[in-house]
C-alpha cells in the first residue's frame, strides 16, 4: 500500500465483507430475466419499425441498470480498503474519488466488537473503535471483527 510510511507493516488489509456485495449478485439475473421477457414482448407485439427502436430502449435501460445495481456496488465494494499496520489503523474508500482516515494505534483507547446471529455464521461483524479525542468509529461488515479486536489490542499492547 502506496500509504505506509518507512518501515510500518501491514498486519491485516481486507475489504468490507463480501456480504455487501450479494444484493447486487442475485439482482444482475434478475436484471436479466426482466429484460428477456421484454424482450420477447417486444418481439412479439412490436410493429417492424419499431422494435428496432424498442430494443435499443431495452438495451439502454438494462445497461444502465446493470451498471448502477451491480456494477457500481461491486466497484465501491472494491475500492474500500480497511488496512490495520503495526502503527496505525486506516480506511479508504472512493470509486472515481477517493477519500479516507488514519487512526493511530497509541490513540484507541478501546476497541470492540458486535456481531449478530448471521454476522456469526458468516465471519463478518462491526469493530467499533475509540479515541479519547473523538466520536466512537464503526466499521459495519468487517470481515473478522474479533481478529481485528484481538490484533489491534495485542499491537496497542493491552493484551
């Protein structure tokens, strides 16, 4: 990672868990499934000059929806990195922007975590971590969030 500073280590480096992705998984048949069947009733009940018209139409309107339900989450999902070092704990995030935040490691002051009955079954859960300075920062859909706990505290030194 092009952030590290010399010497610093990455000691964990992930990406939300792929649970977040999932939605955008099931709905691209789906996207598909709808635009064959209109297009079969383009087909179908369609004049010949217009269903050239339609198809395009049809084409556009699923492109886009591809683009904007599957792709796009897909892409986010991908470019937001949760990057723990022996010095610091990082975010970034951003498709076409990128933006981010650096916590270090001397500064938590506690560090926790949550995770419901599917986030069990699925190894996902939220590290919450705080700072005497600050608000309490959560990071939902954190793959691992009791190996991060347990990592951040050993390299914090609180083990």
């Amino acid at each position: 990672m092009s952030a590290l500073e010399q010497g610093e280590t990455v000691l964990w480096h992930r990406h939300p868990h792929w649970k977040s992705v999932l939605p955008a998984a099931f709905l691209l048949p789906v996207l598909t499934g709808v635009a064959g069947i209109c297009g079969g009733l383009i087909e179908r009940h369609a004049g010949p000059g217009l269903t050239t018209v339609l198809y395009g139409v049809l084409a556009a309107a699923w492109c886009g929806a591809v683009w904007w339900r599957c792709v796009l989450p897909w892409l986010q999902w991908r470019s937001t990195h949760f990057v723990v070092t022996d010095r610091r704990v990082m975010v970034r995030q951003g498709v076409f922007s990128r933006s981010g935040f650096e916590l270090e490691l001397d500064r938590v002051s506690d560090v926790r975590y949550r995770r419901s009955f599917s986030e069990r079954l699925m190894g996902a859960g939220t590290l919450v971590l705080r700072s005497s300075s600050a608000e309490p920062l959560e990071f939902a859909g954190m793959p691992g969030a009791r190996r991060v706990q347990r990592l951040i505290r050993e390299e914090a030194g609180w083990s």
